[in-house]
C-alpha cells in the first residue's frame, strides 16, 4: 500500500465520529491513540518560543498577538494529503469572511515537521495565495518552521497530539483549525479540513470579547452557542424565543401606540 493512501485511511479515521462501536475501535492503529486535538480552553500560549517565518526571519511567537485575534493552525508543508486539504479549507473560510486580515484577525502556521525550512514554508505560503488574492492577506498569513522543542512548546499548550510514523515516514495528526485570544489564550476549536465562515466569524468575535464585528453579529452570538464536543456554534432555540418574544411585545406595544394617537387626532378633528 502506498503511503499516500495509507494517510487516506488515518486521516479518514481520525475525522469519524468519537463514539464509533467497540469493534470499530479495537481495529484503530495503536499510533493513533497518540493522535487527538485536546481542547485547552483558556490555556496561554508560550509566546517567547522563537520560530523562523517564510522569509527567515528570526521571529518570536508574540510578534503575532497583542491587539487582534489569531487563527492558529498547525500543518507541514510537505504533508501529501491532510495539511493540504487543511490549509485550503482555511483559505475558503477565510475568504469568505468580510473581516480583513491584518485590521480584524492574523492567520499563523505552525509546521511540525523540524525539518522543514523557510523555503519550503515560502513555496507553500505562495501556492496557497494564488487562490486568495485579497489585500492584507499576504502580510498577515504566516508560515512558521522550528525546532523540535519550539514546535513541542506550542503544540503541547494548544492540545495537538501527534507523532511521527516511521513506517510511512510522515507525521500522524487530526485535522482542525484554532481561534487564539489577542493574549494568546485558547479560545476556540474547530475539527475537519473545512470549516464554516460563520462559526469561524464568531470564534472571532468571542475571542476580541466582541471588539470587531457588527451589532448584529453581536445577536448571533446570542442566538448561537459554542458546542465544544463537536467544535460549532449551535442554536439556542429559547434565546430566540426571547428575541421574538421581546420584538413581538415592542411590535405590539408600537402598534398600540399608533393606534391611541391615531384615534387622539381624530377625536381633536371632530371637536
């Protein structure tokens, strides 16, 4: 079996349902019980591990945070399936989203492979922007590579498991994508390779505690909720109930008044 359709199959396993039979899970590979996405909510970030960007530049992970919101993902460039599909389900959630990279958000990358190199990071930053062409993007898109212990430090404190296989010689990992506070604290997680603009805008918001964003954007926070178990935001039928309810009594209470001032008139017309 070749090792691209050997990935397939890890991949495809690690993107089914938590809850699969008992059978099903006796026949998982041993080296993907080591492979997971942990939710660390509000777990802070190393910011002062050093990493090199796609120009090779020596950078440091605070560089990055301080006044907007990150969206942190971690994939090598030279993985020949998942961190593809990853990367390009990033790209159409991102260039979905009105919010502009570098005034609402940062988008970083994180390679797990230590071997990689800025030029590699480079390529692959340049492969992807082909397709998201929008301004800012390219300043505030960043392709990081790093040592084992850098790369460790981070992957760790954000609950990404993974772990080399040498009998396919690539890198075993889920799939996913995070929203890092500004202070670079956990914020949110969301599973898969692709993952839905709404969901995303929201985690955003969350994670700026509601600084960007529109007044309506600050209802949808209301209506839906964060489901951390399967990393979207779900709807909350009785807060919606609320806002109806509560636009029914304005709607009511406005049609009431209409209806006394309308008749106060006419009554001063008559008279």
């Amino acid at each position: 079996m070749r090792p691209r359709h050997i990935t397939a199959i890890m991949a495809l396993a690690l993107l089914a349902p938590a809850g699969r039979p008992a059978y099903a899970q006796r026949t998982v590979p041993p080296v993907l019980s080591q492979v997971r996405i942990d939710q660390r909510l509000n777990e802070q970030l190393p910011l002062d591990v050093g990493f090199r960007d796609e120009t090779g530049r020596s950078v440091k992970l605070r560089d990055y945070f301080g006044r907007r919101p990150v969206i942190l993902s971690f994939a090598y460039y030279t993985c020949p399936m998942l961190c593809p599909m990853t990367l390009e389900g990033m790209v159409k959630a991102m260039r979905t989203l009105s919010f502009q990279p570098g005034e609402d958000y940062i988008a970083v990358n994180v390679s797990i492979n230590p071997k990689e190199t800025p030029e590699i990071a480079a390529a692959k930053k340049e492969d992807l922007l082909r397709d998201f062409n929008r301004p800012g993007v390219k300043e505030n898109w960043h392709f990081l590579t790093g040592d084992e212990l850098s790369i460790r430090q981070v992957a760790d404190a954000a609950g990404f498991r993974y772990v080399w296989d040498p009998s396919t010689q690539q890198f075993i990992h889920a799939s996913g994508i995070m929203v890092v506070t500004p202070q670079g604290k956990m914020s949110r997680y969301f599973y898969g390779i692709e993952f839905a603009p709404r969901d995303l805008r929201l985690g955003l918001i969350e994670a700026t505690a509601g600084k960007i964003g529109s007044p309506v954007d600050q209802v949808l926070l209301y209506c839906f909720h964060y489901d951390p178990a399967t990393g979207k935001y779900g709807l909350v039928v009785m807060n919606v109930l609320r806002i109806f309810g509560a636009l029914t009594v304005l709607l009511l209470g406005g049609a009431i008044f209409i209806y006394m001032w309308r008749e106060r008139r006419r009554r001063h017309a008559v008279s």
